[in-house]
C-alpha cells in the first residue's frame, strides 16, 4: 500500500483485529456478489469503500424507479441502466481503487461453478431460492464461505454457511431443496427500506471478518431481525448429516 492507501484506510489499520496485515488481506481479496439490488447495494458500497480489490457482480436486472426507495447505490439517472454497470459506477465514485467486474446475467449452475471458484468470499443477496441453492451447491463444491442474506416486509435475517469447517451446515440444510417453499417478493408483499440497508451491512461486514479473520464469524448462527421492535435473535443451526448437498451421502 503507498501512502494514499494507508490514509484512506486508517481508521481500519488503527483496529488491532486489522491492521496493515488485514487491509492489505482487504486489498487483494476477491468478493463475488449475486444480486445487485437492495442488498447488493450496501455489501458493494462497503465492500469498496472497504478496499477490497476485486469485486465481481452479477445481476440481469435493469434499473426501475421502484427499486428507488431502498436500493441505494442506483440514481433516478441510471432508470433503465444494468443494475450491474449502476452498481459499478457507484463504488467507481466511492473507490476507484476497486476493480469491479459487472455480470449482466442470471446467475445459472454453469456461471456461478466458474466464478465462485475465483472467488474468496461469495455474497447471496438474491430474491429466489433456486438461485440461493445454486449458490450455496457451488460455495459448497469450491469450499467457499458463503455470507447469506435475506429481507421481506419487516423481517431479515443473516448467516454465515462455510464448508470449509466440517461442523458447519450449509444452505441447503436449513432449507432443503426437496422442500416447497413459498416464494415472497417485494413487489408483491412490500420491504421496509432501512431493513435491506441493515442486513446488506452485516453481510458486508461478515465479508470483511472472513477476508482478515476478525471478530467470530455467524457461521452456523442464523440471525433474525424484527425491524417492527428493532430486535435481534440468534438461532444456532446444525449440519444435516443427510443433506443432499453437503451431507456425508451427498451424491449417492
């Protein structure tokens, strides 16, 4: 790091659980980010103001007025625009240290077996479960921890699933794939606007724990927020020995 970099991040180095060591782990980290929405947009802001090096997004969204309210890294300019190329010209303005790679596409099994190899930690701050499933089956066959995030109406939550701990579970152990889940959209049932802007910030800074090894991770701890009484509830999680994607019989 030059002299520039140490002032921008000095008040991450004056954290004697960072430091220069753990900046300059921020700096040539990777963070690949599935959804660039109101999620997606504070873990990008915090990611790259953060320093982390090398963010990748992907998204095949494009920018709506109503995504406005609460997805906070698009402008009224940018309607119509990729969310990705938006997102990109947000932490661009924040950080243009950061290396951003926009991925205007659905983030299929194919897609995300080759970028979640790249990458050292992966963000799910997508909408659907099939696509949470994808993630989390690619996470688990690449080894790499996986920072989850969720909210709809008042309520959000958060996890950290890291096959790389054996006691750990993954995604697909608390919500089995075989199970038939009721999808809810904003669109449809309605977001409290800071409530994405407080899970998307701990995602970020569960992110940043795990690139400089700070603090205890939530692996295996699966964090409710109550937004409604602005409370917060911790569920601890058990590796399924019989999941059908991280199990001992996975495959057979």
């Amino acid at each position: 790091m030059n002299d520039t970099d140490l002032l921008r991040y000095s008040r991450h180095i004056l954290l004697n659980e960072i430091g220069v060591e753990g900046q300059q782990r921020i700096r040539d980290a990777h963070a690949l980010i599935i959804g660039a929405g109101g999620l997606g947009s504070p873990v990008a802001l915090y990611l790259g103001s953060a320093g982390v090096g090398h963010l990748t997004v992907v998204d095949h969204d494009h920018v709506d007025l109503t995504n406005l309210q609460r997805q906070i890294a698009h402008t009224e300019q940018r309607v119509g625009s990729p969310k990705v190329t938006s997102i990109a010209a947000a932490v661009a303005q924040l950080n243009p240290g950061v290396r951003v790679h926009a991925i205007q596409q659905r983030a299929d099994a194919v897609l995300l077996s080759t970028l979640v190899a790249q990458a050292d930690v992966v963000l799910d701050c997508c909408d659907n479960f099939a696509t949470r499933h994808a993630v989390n089956a690619a996470c688990v066959a690449h080894h790499k921890p996986l920072v989850s995030g969720a909210a709809i109406r008042f309520d959000g939550q958060v996890c950290v699933y890291d096959s790389r701990t054996d006691t750990s579970p993954c995604y697909a152990c608390v919500f089995p794939p075989q199970n038939t889940f009721e999808e809810t959209r904003c669109a449809t049932m309605g977001v409290f606007a800071p409530l994405v802007g407080i899970v998307g910030t701990i995602q970020a800074a569960e992110a940043l724990k795990l690139i400089t090894g700070a603090g205890e991770p939530l692996t295996g701890r699966l964090l409710m927020i109550d937004g409604r009484a602005m409370a917060f509830n911790e569920v601890r999680l058990q590796r399924n020995a019989a999941c059908p994607v991280c199990g001992d019989a996975k495959g057979l």
